[in-house]
C-alpha cells in the first residue's frame, strides 16, 4: 500500500500522541462488530474494543469495584466491574474486547459488568 505525498507529511509531523491514537482506531476497527467509543449510544448493549489505560480498585458502597480505562483512540469508556477486586489479565497496556450495556455516568461513557475477550498485546 502506498502512502500520498500529504499522508507522508501528516505522519511525520504528528505527534505521538496522535500516531498512537491512529494506531489504536486502526486496531479497533479490525475487530468486527466493534463499535468506536466515540460514537457508543447511552441504554445500548455495544461491543468495543481497545487498550486499558488504567486499572484501579475503588469500592463502591462498601463493595468492591474493578474499575478500568479503554482507550481506542476515539475515546474513552469507563468499564467496572462490581464485586470485583482483581481480573486475571485486566492489567494496564492489555487489549480487551468488552460487550455490555452502555451508560452515562457523571458525564462519561460507562460499562459495567461486561462480558470481555483478552486480545495479544501487540507482537504476541
């Protein structure tokens, strides 16, 4: 495949930030039936599909919460995971597919309890 004169241009003037988000909505899209977190509705069930930014404990009513960042470079989506304090393989940098119900919560984008898929991490 070849690249245009502009997207030459383009790319190496991006910053890394903007190389890595491309990266990450290239890889999304790959996966089918993905939905990009950017356009995820609220009160619809949706698959998604990115890299954990962050993964952190933090309890919820006395109860224990898994709670982890998706990014894949449209956005993000917050996902919890209730009762939970720790997911094999639910480690920051991991790839993941997660199906759910989609909700707004103080004004992010937010599953919890979805159904998830590890994905290798890139060159596995």
């Amino acid at each position: 495949m070849t690249m245009s004169l502009r997207e030459r241009v383009r790319s190496l003037l991006a910053s890394r930030d903007q190389v890595e988000a491309s990266e990450e909505r290239a890889d999304a899209l790959s996966v089918t039936g993905s939905t990009p977190v950017v356009d995820l509705a609220d009160r619809c069930r949706a698959t998604a599909c990115g890299v954990l930014r962050s993964v952190t404990l933090r309890p919820r009513d006395g109860a224990p919460a898994l709670e982890a960042e998706l990014y894949d470079g449209s956005g993000s989506l917050d996902v919890v995971w209730l009762g939970r304090r720790e997911i094999a393989g639910i480690v920051p940098g991991r790839r993941i597919v997660v199906e759910g119900m989609v909700t707004h919560v103080d004004g992010r984008r937010t599953m919890y309890n979805p159904a998830y898929q590890l994905r290798p991490r890139p060159h596995e």
